[in-house]
C-alpha cells in the first residue's frame, strides 16, 4: 500500500472530486432555475400578470447569469498556470 500512496495524491485528488460535484450540482441548479423562471414568465405573460412575469423573467436571468458565471470561471481556472 505504501507504493500506492507515493503514486496517487489523494488530497488533490479528494479535492478534484468536490469541486467538480459543486460545479455540476451548482451549475445544474442554476440553469433549472433559468427553466423555471422562463417556463413562469410565458404563463404570467399569457395571464395578463405583468408583476410576476417581470419578477420570473428576473429569476431567469439570475439563472442565466449564474451559468455564465461559472462558465467564465471554469475558463479563468483552465487558464492559469499553475
């Protein structure tokens, strides 16, 4: 077990691990948010309910930015030298 040990960094591996399981569930979340939110605007919409077509459209767009953001940081992280 020890020439194991020396080949697999299991801190970095460990922390690879829990990174990628926050990205999913978090960039999973936000775009389901962003579905919702434009699912409820086109029902508000139809309705006649201009208050909370405007507050579901604000959702989806908090959706959508979440995604972008996290894009955007995943290339900022690949892109660094480490």
């Amino acid at each position: 077990m020890g020439a194991l040990a020396t080949v697999v960094e299991w801190d970095a591996l460990l922390k690879t691990v829990w990174a990628s399981v926050a990205a999913g569930v978090g960039v999973t979340f936000a775009f389901s948010i962003a579905i919702y939110g434009a699912a409820r605007t086109a029902e508000f919409r139809r309705d006649e309910r201009w208050l909370g077509a405007g507050l579901t459209f604000a959702l989806m767009l908090a959706g959508l930015a979440g995604c972008v953001a996290a894009i955007a940081y995943g290339v900022v992280i690949m892109t660094q030298k480490s």
